[in-house]
C-alpha cells in the first residue's frame, strides 16, 4: 500500500523521502517486499527535495487511491488533512479544502480546466473518475498561481492515462479493476490498455462503469435514502506520437452520469423576489416523492484533450508543454419524466508554458493560458442566463536556491475576465475586469530533515457569471438568488444595491516539518483575510427557504492543519492527525456557513509479508460556530480497518477489504447543503481486486 501524502503525511519511515517530502506509509518500509519510490508531483513542474519543500501537497496514488477511491471526488479526497467534502447524496461531492469549495478550489484534468457546472451548484457532479486516475494531487502555495489567482483554497490536479506520455515496454500494458460494496449494493469496474500502434505512436483505451442503489444509514438493515443511488459510464481513446524528446498526443472522452438528487422539495418553488422580502404561492405544501420517485440527473460530457511537452527546443528553456481541451457538457434534471432544467456548458481551454534554465539563479516556469466558456440554462430553475466567459492570463512560478538550507519560491498571475451575457427577458450589462495575484514562500531547513516554511499571497478573485447575474429559485440550495448587480438588472431590492468590487485575499501560512527519521511531523497554521468576500447574504426567510443577494464583506478564515507519524519498528507505525478551520466575517464576528467541523483522530499501520493493514479512528466534533440560519450539527465518532495483500509477479494482484463507519454512527456533514436533512452513508464493507500487467 503506498501513501504518499505531503506535508502532512502518513506513516513513513527514514527513506521515505527520496526525492521531495512526500511519506510513505509504515505498510511500505525500505524492505526487498515494499520497495519506495521517488515522488513526483506534476502540478510542481520544477520538483522540489526532502529538506526544502516549496509548497503544501497532498498526494494519493496506485494502490491507495484505488482502495480509497469512491463514486465522486470529493468522497474520495475526504480525510485528507484539511480535505472534506460537501457532500450532496452519492452522485455529487466536491473537495472542501481549508473551508473553501467552488469556486474557490480549483479542479483540473492534467492542469486543464474541466468545464463542468460544478462551481454553479454543489449537487452537479464534479467529472472526474476516481477509478480511472493515476494520480490525484491537492495543491496549495505560491504554484497554485499556474492554474489561476482565484483558487485560495488549493488546486486538486487529477492524472491520467488518456494520453500516452511514453511509449509500452511491453505489447500491451495495462491494468484492471473491480469493487463493490455493501452499503450501497455497489458494483464498479474499470479497465486500461496502453499499446504500440507503431514505431513512435502508442494508443490507450480505458473504461470504467459504476452502479450503486440508495444507500443505508445505519448497519446493514435499516431504511435506504430515497434519490441516493447513482450510474456512471466512462470511455475513452488516445493517441500520442513519442519521441526521445517529448510527445504530443490526442484524446477523446466520454462520460454519462445518471444520478438521485436526495433532499429535494417543492415547497417554495412557486416564491418570487418583491425587492427585499419573499413572496411565495401556496407555501407549506410540500409534493412528496415516493420510493424511487425522487429527481436525477441525466448527465452526459464529451471532451477532446491535446497535450503535448518538448524537452530541450533550444538553449535556455528546459522544457515546453501544452495543454488544450473542448468540452461539450449538459445535464438534465429530471422529475416524473420530464425535464425540468437543462444546464449546458461549452468550452475551449488553452495553456503554453515552458520551464526555463536558470537566470542568475532563478528556475522557473512561464506561461500563458485562455479559456472561453458559454453556460446555458433554461427551465424551471434557470437561474443563470447564458453568458460567455472569457479569460485570457499571463503566470510566472520562479524558484531561488540561495544554498543548502534557504530557498524562495515565488509566483505572479495576471488575468482579464469578460463576462457577456444574453437574456431576452433582461437587459445585463457586460462586466469586464483584470486581477493581479503574487505569493511567495520562504523555506529555511534549520538543522537536517527539519524546515520550517513561511508562505504569503495576496491572490485576486473574479467573480463567476451565477454571482453576479443570478435570479430565480435554486431548489438544491433551497433559496431565491439574486446576482451582485444592481435590484433593476437581478433582484433583491435597491436597498441593497452595491458595486462590484474584486475579491482579495491575503494569505499567511506557517509550517514546521520534520522530513526524515522514525519521527515525522508537519504542524501548519494559516489565516486568510479576505476583502470583498462573494457570499451569499440572507434578507428574507419562510421556514428553511431563503431569499438571498450575492454580496460583499470581509471575512477572515484561520486554521490549523497537523500531523504526526512514529515509526515504531520496521513493521508498526502510529500517526496522531487533526485539522480545524474557523471563519467569520469581520464586522460583527459571525461565522461564515458549511464550515466543516474540528477533526481529530489516530492511525495505526502494520505489514507482514504481503498483507498491509490499516485501523484509524477519528473524532468529528459537534459544528456549533454556526450562521445565523444553520442548525448546530451533531459530532460523531469514525472507525475504519482495511486490510490488503498483494501476489508479486507478473501480473501483480492486489486485494483488499476495507470497513468504514463500523461503529454505525449517524453522520451529518456540516459542510453540505443538505447538513441536517441527509445523513452520510452507514456502515459499510468494501472489497476490491484489481490486477496490472
């Protein structure tokens, strides 16, 4: 079982760190049967080593994300330290990291941007496929500027194998996977075949299907929740041409999602904005849905991916690399046969950057990146006109080694955004504007195997096309939005009518890290104050349905992220980790809403010959620092085991057995939507086989 996960790491042991700071866990000591291996982390295109670590990561890959790898990619990241997820039944999941979700974290496929509408609504899937990835990176620091300004959160970096980047040694190499569980009365496989289609060109094929009923709450007899199931279908074709230089290859993808939405009400689809206050027809009479009769989504995506990299052009730049994608998405949401909504969203994204030799000491990356998107909704809760969004922006990432204990890091974006939109029924004006991030960390390795990291930025946000222009019902969130523009162009009443200001934050954060020996650690603190803040502020409320306006203010959030392994012997290790984060606005101290609650927990690892096991328990603590509309939600205790074993050889099996839940608590997730209304799934079996060759 592999773990790497940087800063705060799993289990490692003394050679765990080869070439950057990432772990590995105690079910991988420096042995002939658990062999370590470099890390390398693509969304830090300079690299770093084990005493002077440039930003934050966290890293999942091979058998680990294979085994902790669920229906979405916000469940699969969840329990990374200062990683959850805003859950919204099985079908939909976004990483929350340090209390921020979309927009704010940003979610690429191989640095490209995915263009899905999970920034509009937490209960539109995020399209990734966990179980097709090699690699799911989580990024924060001065590089998280190479893929824009606005993810103060972090980057989630999602790696692939769609398109070869060298060329089999074998005919064909490739892998296959299957899982299933019993909460859900899941089934899921996936399949992957990379072969020579010539002398230079190599051709991949993959696949991946899921199925997963309602699932339970509690053990393995209770009620199902109604709208949890879920179906996915994955499949796509590459190919590259490689040369001893580089490669440049060709992708396309396809995707189709069938999901529940759970929770869903018809209560207040009927309220309207009258200025400031809500009017609603024939509240409190509530249309229920039966077994099986609840809303879903029909979703389908098809994209064409071009990347490429060219090692050595010429003298002075050590390597260039493209990436260039265009997606066609839509989704349906469906109730009783017909369609109620319809979203869809067109794409084009584009980025050139190279990596260049160093200049009086500096190495660095340059680039450039443009992305034209169109989103388009109509029905019953089109709450978003059709607008396009165009970016265009310039970044630089460069690095100075003053010697063998200090290092810099720094980081600069530019970007113009135009927002055009396209209503009938409205006049919208355009809005067009430019924002300016920089960031920069300091590392000092004071004494071998220790640093200590100081990190600032100051990283600019411009707001999306659902913030500023956004006007009806969303029943997801059960409310009425109203974009930041002025009463006359959205709703909300001219009283509060405001200008749209750009959204700035500043950021510090502090880690102490010891990198290497029995004991390793990260202890890290951050705050964030952030000016102009977009959210979503309440003027008026019937029952638990809200008239919102987009609005700005300052808010600050604060946190602390800690983790801690001791390699005991060569074959038992324990690691203590917790995180917290808190947020408020800074005048009059309220807290911001989703917060996720304090966790604190322990793992315990071991090895024998084949078999790797894993027991963690985790404390999620009562969220009672609430806003002013949330219920307090309750804590609960979490316990896991997994247990693996792998058959070397070739081809090399590996099988586990994995518990969750097995305590059978009632879960409520503060950070979703649907906190109080819809708990998380019970106690769970996982079994999984899956074979490379």
């Amino acid at each position: 079982m592999k773990r790497f996960n940087a800063p705060l790491a799993a289990p490692a042991t003394a050679a765990a760190l080869v070439a950057l700071c990432g772990y590995v866990s105690a079910a991988e000591p420096a042995t002939e049967d658990h062999q370590l291996e470099a890390v390398e982390v693509s969304a830090l295109p300079l690299g770093s080593d084990a005493d002077l670590t440039p930003a934050s990561f966290d890293l999942l890959d091979g058998d680990l994300l294979f085994q902790q790898s669920e229906a979405t990619l916000g469940d699969t990241l969840n329990g990374l330290p200062g990683v959850h997820a805003d859950t919204f039944g099985a079908g939909s999941s976004r990483p929350v990291i340090r209390g921020q979700t979309a927009p704010r974290v940003s979610v690429l496929s191989d640095g490209a941007r995915l263009f899905d509408m999970s920034e509009i609504s937490p209960d539109h899937a995020t399209t990734v496929e966990p179980m097709l990835s090699r690699k799911v990176e989580v990024l924060r620091g001065p590089s998280t500027l190479l893929y824009g300004g606005g993810a103060i959160g972090g980057v989630v970096n999602v790696l692939d194998d769609k398109i070869p980047t060298r060329m089999p040694d074998k005919p064909v190499e490739g892998f296959f996977s299957a899982r299933g569980n019993t909460v859900a009365d899941e089934s899921a496989g996936a399949v992957g075949l990379t072969t020579r289609a010539g002398e230079h060109l190599a051709l991949h094929v993959e696949g991946a299907r899921r199925e997963a009923s309602d699932y339970e709450v509690n053990g393995f007899t209770d009620p199902t929740i109604n709208g949890t199931w879920a179906e996915s279908n994955n499949a796509s074709v590459g190919l590259s041409w490689i040369g001893d230089r580089g490669y440049l290859g060709l992708a396309y993808s396809y995707r189709g999602d069938l999901y529940g939405l759970p929770g869903h009400s018809h209560e207040f689809e009927g309220c309207t904005s009258n200025g400031a206050s809500l009017e609603c027809e024939e509240a409190g009479h509530e249309h229920e849905h039966g077994e099986h009769e609840a809303p879903f989504v029909d979703l389908d995506s098809r994209r064409v991916d071009l990347r490429g990299e060219y090692r050595q052009p010429f003298a002075g730049v050590e390597a260039v690399r493209l990436r260039a994608s265009h997606t066609d998405y839509r989704h349906h949401e469906i109730e009783e046969d017909a369609i109620g909504t319809t979203f869809r969203h067109r794409g084009v994204d584009a980025r050139v950057e190279a990596e260049h030799a160093p200049i009086l000491g500096w190495r660095g990356t340059v680039g450039t990146q443009f992305s034209d998107g169109r989103i388009e909704t109509s029905g019953e809760e089109a709450v978003v006109p059709r607008t396009d969004t165009r970016v265009a922006a310039l970044f630089a990432v460069e690095r100075y080694r003053f010697n063998d204990r200090w290092q810099l890091e720094a980081g600069a974006r530019f970007e113009h955004q135009k927002l055009d939109p396209d209503d009938a029924d409205r006049p919208l004006p355009s809005e067009s504007d430019s924002a300016a991030s920089l960031s920069t960390a300091l590392t000092w390795a004071f004494r071998p195997d220790y640093n200590v990291s100081l990190s600032l930025a100051r990283s600019q946000r411009l707001a999306q096309a659902q913030e500023v222009y956004a006007q009806g019902v969303h029943l997801a969130t059960n409310t009425y939005e109203c974009g930041l523009l002025a009463d006359r162009y959205t709703c909300g009443g001219s009283a509060n009518d405001d200008s749209l200001e750009t959204e700035t934050s500043h950021n510090v954060g502090l880690n102490l890290r010891k990198v290497n020996g029995d004991l390793t650690f990260d202890l890290g603190l951050f705050h964030n104050q952030v000016d102009n803040y977009v959210y979503a502020r309440t003027l008026d409320q019937i029952e638990e349905f809200r008239l919102i306006k987009y609005s700005q203010a300052d808010v600050t959030f604060i946190g602390a992220e800690a983790e801690a392994t001791y390699q005991w012997t060569e074959r038992f290790s324990t690691t203590l980790f917790g995180d917290v984060v808190r947020a408020e606005f800074d005048d009059g101290g309220n807290e911001l809403p989703r917060i996720p609650a304090q966790r604190l927990g322990g793992r315990l690892n071991t090895f024998w010959r084949a078999f790797d096991g894993e027991l963690e328990f985790y404390r999620v603590f009562a969220q009672d620092q609430i806003a002013g509309f949330e219920s307090r939600t309750p804590g609960h205790d979490m316990l896991n085991a997994t247990v693996s074993y792998t058959f070397t050889g070739s081809p090399q099996y590996s099988v586990f057995l994995r518990g969750s839940n097995l305590l059978g608590e009632e879960v409520w997730n503060h950070a979703s939507f649907l906190a109080r209304t819809v708990p998380e799934p019970g106690r769970n079996l996982t079994a999984g086989v899956r074979m490379t060759f």
